[in-house]
C-alpha cells in the first residue's frame, strides 16, 4: 500500500504537531503564509504547504 503525503497542513493539524493553541497555530501559519505572498506564491487561509512547514521547523516530518 502506497502512502501520500498531504499537500497542506491544518491548523488544528499544525497545533496537535507542535504541541501549542490552535489559535497560536493560526498566527504561525498566518507568518508562514506572508513569508509565501512575499515571494510570490498564492496561499490558502488556515493552511500552510507540507513541505515549507517542514522546511521552517528543522528536523520536523509530518507523518498523517
């Protein structure tokens, strides 16, 4: 059986991961979203790429 990744991670997702509020979670993936627009790329509210989460949190693998 073959595993996917999930293209974005959630919120509730990010905060379960982390271990913080799901309100602290919104404010991190509010910052990871505006680091994104300002290099150009579009965003989704409440959701952040799997894979620039990964990137910003050094050692971190979303296993869902």
């Amino acid at each position: 059986m073959e595993t996917t990744k999930k293209m974005y991670v959630t919120a509730e997702e990010a905060a379960e991961i982390l271990g913080v509020s799901t309100g602290y979670a919104y404010k991190i993936i509010r910052g990871l979203n505006e680091e994104l627009k300002a290099k150009g790329y579009r965003t989704i509210c409440g959701k952040v790429p799997t894979k620039y989460f990964e990137e910003k949190f050094y050692g971190l693998t979303v296993a869902m």
